[in-house]
C-alpha cells in the first residue's frame, strides 16, 4: 500500500482533555488535529497577532525577539517558496526539522508528526474537496501535495498507527474532539496501541465508514483514515 503526504506537522502534545474518554484514551494526546494539539509556528500570531501576542509567543517558545523576528521572517520566506503553507504545513520533512533546530530548541515534548493518506482514498479526498476544479492558488498545501502524489517519507519514521482524521478548510478534526471513541467501543473491539493510535489500517476503515453515516452527528466532514508517522529532530 502506498501513502501519499498530507504533508509534516510540528505539534506539542497535550494532557487529557476532562471529557475525553480516560478509560480508552491515553494521558498524554498526540493528534493529527489542531483541536486538540497546539502546532507551530503558531500563524494567527505570526500572521496576524499584537506585538504584545508576539511577545507572549516568543517567551513561550523560550525565545528572544531578536530570534522571533528571525523565525517570521523565515516563515514568510518559506511560504513565498512554496514549501510551507497555511495552516502548519511543512512540504518535506527536511524543512519541519530545519525549523525545530532553529527556533524550537528551548522547547520541550515536540513532536514531527508526517501524515500519510493510502492511495485507495486520494481521489474520494479530492472529489470531496472538488480539488481540481480549484484553481492553483485557492488549494491548499495538502491538496497539492496529494494531486502531485508525493509519497509520504517512511525513512527514518515510526509509524504510529492510525488517526481518523475530517479535513475542513486546511484543517482536521479527529475523533477524538468529536468524542467517537465511545461510539467505537460501543459498536467494535476498538482499543489504541502503545503510541495511542488506531492499531490497523482495516479497523480505521470501518471506524471511517461508522464515522461518516448521517445520523451520527459528527463534523460535516469525510472523515479517512490517516497514517501516522513521527520523525526524530
């Protein structure tokens, strides 16, 4: 089976949420989904933020403003080039680490996360999104990178597991933030392996399938199943 980016992610895990599921979920979350995970280079700071938003960044990355200059300046670049775009979107896994030695070196518990989409789903992703009827400029990072067909980078990688994953303009939503995972222990054997993902591709399939019947309530989203790798910094 072959898995097609969906592009290289720079999250820090968080503990837990209250109502998350503590019996079927781990302590610690590590997700595809900025529902749940903060991922960097934070953009609507860097985009759009006060300086005193800035400021209150750049101490939490443990950074001066001298470096935070550096690193928006290096985004801003990196975005005119193509290689990184909205919302967190690395093109290559090269350039997700380039940032973490660079500005990220103070900061604890960060995770490289790579997404992978298996080459069954790629064209119902894009006829949803109606991704080739868009012109160039209005797709977003992930959906070029999926009618391109870049393989995602396995060298290197632990493969985590599996995530089900809604895609929602550059976004995802997981079935975590939507509460599913006790719809699936209700409905299926449904239990996450150590790295606390989905343990196969064929579970996270029919999780999928459950995932996207209307009367469920979810996000209104196509929910897939996304393979979940990380890389070492």
């Amino acid at each position: 089976m072959k898995y097609f980016s969906g592009g290289y992610y720079v999250a820090t895990p968080l503990e837990r949420a209250d109502y998350m599921d503590k019996n079927l979920l781990p302590d610690k979350i590590v997700s595809a989904s900025e529902c749940i995970c903060n991922f960097h280079p934070n953009i609507d700071v860097l985009w759009e933020g006060s300086n005193k938003d800035k400021q209150k960044y750049a101490q939490e990355l443990g950074i001066s403003m001298n470096t935070y200059d550096e690193m928006e300046k290096w985004i801003d670049k990196k975005f005119e080039e193509k290689t990184f775009s909205f919302p967190q979107l690395f093109t290559t896994i090269d350039l997700a680490k380039e940032f973490c030695n660079q500005y990220l070196y103070q900061c604890k518990d960060i995770k490289i996360l790579g997404i992978g989409l298996p080459e069954i789903f790629v064209d119902e992703f894009l006829g949803q999104e109606e991704t080739l009827l868009k012109p160039d400029k209005e797709r977003y990072g992930i959906e070029k990178l999926l009618i391109n067909k870049v393989l995602i980078m396995e060298k290197g990688a632990e493969m985590r597991g599996y995530e089900v994953l809604g895609f929602e303009f550059g976004k995802f939503h997981s079935y975590i933030c939507n509460g599913l995972e006790k719809d699936y222990h209700a409905k299926f054997n449904f239990s996450l392996n150590e790295n606390g993902c989905i343990p196969t591709l064929e579970e996270a399939i029919t999780y999928c399938e459950y995932s996207n019947g209307e009367e469920i309530g979810t996000e209104p989203v196509l929910w897939l199943p996304w393979a979940i790798y990380e890389y070492k910094l």
